[in-house]
C-alpha cells in the first residue's frame, strides 16, 4: 500500500485537487464485472481514489458494491474518492435519467466527474461488429450536444454532479462549443500514449484551462478485437520505450505513465494485476528530459479507437469522425 497523501495532485479550473493517476475500468470485452470490480476494490484498497467509469462498461453495480464495501471498512470517506463516469450515446436526450442511474449503481451519492462519453448520439449495440452500422446515426450536431451540455450544467445545480467533462473531441467541435458553456468543463477524456500524443488538442486544451484525462495510457494491448487493425502500433513494444523501461529497471507500461503524468495529462491505465505498482510510479524517480525528448519523437497518430461502428449513413470512413481537415465532417449546424 502506498502512502496516499504522497501520491502527487493536479489542479482544476475549480480549483479541486485530483489525483494525477485514475483507474480505468472498461473490461475490454475480456475481464467480467467482477474481475473488473475486484481490481476496483483492491486499488482503492491500495490507495487509488480517483476511478473512470461509464454506463456502457457494464459494471457499475458490481463497482458500486465495492464502494460501498471500502466506505463502510473506512478505506476512505465518500468525499475523497473523485468518481466519474459517463453518459452513454443512447441518452443524450435523458442525462438525468442516466445521471440518477449510474449514482444508484455506483451507490457514491453524487458523481464527482461526469462525462459526455461521446459528442454525438450514435449508439450501436454491446459487442457489435466493427462494420456494424446504425442507421439512426447522425454526425455532430452543435445544437444537439449543447443540448446534452445544458442537461449536464442543470444537474451541477442539482447538485447530481460536481463537475462536468467532455471526451472524444476535436479542436474544430471545440471551437464550436468552446464560448458557449455556462459552466465550464473541467476534463476532456481522449485518447492519449506515446503514439497518440493529440499536441494540438492536448494544448488546446491545457490553454483554455481543461484538464486533459487520456485513455489507454498504455495503448491499451488486450483492446477488444474491434477495435485491433494489423496497422496499429503497439507502443510498449517499441525499441524506444523497452531501452528507457530497461534503464529504469520497469516494465515499458510504467514509462508510458511517468511520461504522461510529467507531460500533464491523468492517465487512467486500466489493470487486474499491476494497479499497484501503476501508483507507486507515481512517486519513484522521474523520467529524464532526454527521455521524455525520446518519447516525444514517437508519436504516430496511431490511433486505435477509430470509432468506425459510430459513422452515419453517407460518411466515407473513421477518418470522418476525427475532422483531421479542420472541419467538422457534415455537421448541420457549424457557424
Ligand atoms: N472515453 C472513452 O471513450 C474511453 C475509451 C477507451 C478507454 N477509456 C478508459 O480508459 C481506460 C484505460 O484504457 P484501456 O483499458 O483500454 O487500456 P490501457 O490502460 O492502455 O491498457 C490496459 C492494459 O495494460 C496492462 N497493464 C496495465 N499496467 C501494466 C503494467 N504496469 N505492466 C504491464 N501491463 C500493464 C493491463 O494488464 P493487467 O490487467 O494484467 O495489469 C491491461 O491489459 C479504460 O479502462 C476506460 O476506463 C475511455
């Protein structure tokens, strides 16, 4: 167990300190609810208190029976675990609802983060195919997702939420919605390791004072099988990252996360087995500049959630959804 007071901050816009490490709990398809949960209750127990959940990864009752198992052994308080989860694309016209659901499931009160999973409302099945498509899906929309915003700004006042974050977006939707906020978004959640390094957005969003969270710190090795292409690269199996991780006498996965905690965004790794060794970084000898000059050169633009079972019908290809030519792809609505 590490000594949680060590275990370094970072500052939100609010104000609010978080810890500069989360646990990601997607199962992958692979690790079931209570494996999943398990994990949860052993990091915590471990000295982790800030977890990344959603509604579609199917857990959060299992998840919410372990928060409630480490409050009641006095682990923690309720008030310093940060709990976020995500509003899922089939609810973007019942956030409440969603909202009111994922606090009963995860029994924590309140959430302390809650995401917009994903800036549109295109739903496709658990499990589906990567070329299953659904017809009812839509390309984005300005006015839709500031709909989706304004329930979310409704249930801060509720006091459901804390704070509010966004995930999955691009500078060109950004810019969209950017003067539009009434409450400010504390987070964005995008996908974020060595070969993904996002500079634009990520600065983008360190300048207007958003807290980059990135997901699949480690470029995320046992993703589902959707979302695998015999392009992707895998990160930690770089000569680059193997010479660094033999340097530091680690597994290359714990230069993945030094080097996004000292480059400023949360990683949120996703572990049944290293959670702990994954925070106890946290505190051990950082990387070098030179190695962090060396990890820089890697990125890749290897993206690895494409997004593809999201395309609407008419868009070309994933590329669509990621607006690389600076527009946002058939959006109705862009001024
Ligand atoms: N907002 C979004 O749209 C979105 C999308 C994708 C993911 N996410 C979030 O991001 C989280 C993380 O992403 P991810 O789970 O896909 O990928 P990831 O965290 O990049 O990779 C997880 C894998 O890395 C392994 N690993 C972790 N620490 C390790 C270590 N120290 N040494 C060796 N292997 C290690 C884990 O194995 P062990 O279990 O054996 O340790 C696991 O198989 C998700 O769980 C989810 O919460 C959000």
């Amino acid at each position: 167990m590490v000594d949680v007071t060590k275990v370094p901050q970072i500052t939100l816009n609010t104000g609010d300190k978080v810890p500069c490490i989360g646990l990601g709990t997607f199962g992958s398809d692979r690790f079931d609810a209570d494996e999943v949960s398990n994990a949860v209750e052993g990091a915590i127990r471990a000295g982790y208190r800030m977890i990344d959940c959603a509604a579609c990864y199917g857990n959060e009752k299992e998840i919410g029976a372990v928060i409630k198992k480490v409050l009641d052994d006095k682990v923690c308080e309720r008030k310093d675990l940060y709990i976020m989860t995500k509003v899922w694309n089939d609810m973007h016209r019942k956030v409440e609802e969603s909202c009111k659901k994922s606090i009963a499931d995860l029994k924590c009160d309140y959430i302390d983060l809650f995401f917009i999973h994903w800036p549109f409302p295109n739903y496709h099945a658990p499990h589906c195919d990567v070329t299953s498509r659904n017809p009812d899906s839509k390309p984005f929309s300005v006015a839709e997702f500031m709909d989706t915003y304004r329930q979310c700004e409704a249930m801060v006042k509720k006091g459901l939420i804390r704070h509010i974050g966004i995930s999955n977006m691009t500078i060109p939707k950004m810019k969209q919605v950017i003067d539009q906020f009434e409450i400010k978004p504390v987070a964005c959640e995008i996908e974020l390791h060595p070969c993904m390094q996002q500079q634009e957005l990520f600065d983008y969003l360190v300048e207007h004072d958003i807290q980059p969270v990135g997901y699949m710190p480690m470029g995320s090795p046992m993703r589902p099988e959707r979302d695998m292409e015999p392009d992707d690269i895998a990160d930690l199996q770089l000569p680059e990252m193997k010479k660094i991780a033999e340097a530091h006498g680690v597994h290359p996965a714990i230069i993945a996360l030094k080097w996004a905690i000292q480059r400023g965004q949360i990683p949120i790794p996703f572990s049944i087995h290293n959670y702990e060794a994954n925070l106890a970084c946290t505190m051990t000898e950082p990387l070098t500049d030179e190695e962090m000059a060396v990890i820089k050169t890697l990125e890749k633009n290897n993206r690895l959630v494409k997004g593809q079972v999201f395309l609407w019908p008419g868009a070309n290809d994933w590329h669509d959804l990621w607006d690389e030519d600076g527009v946002i792809t058939d959006c109705p609505d862009a001024k």
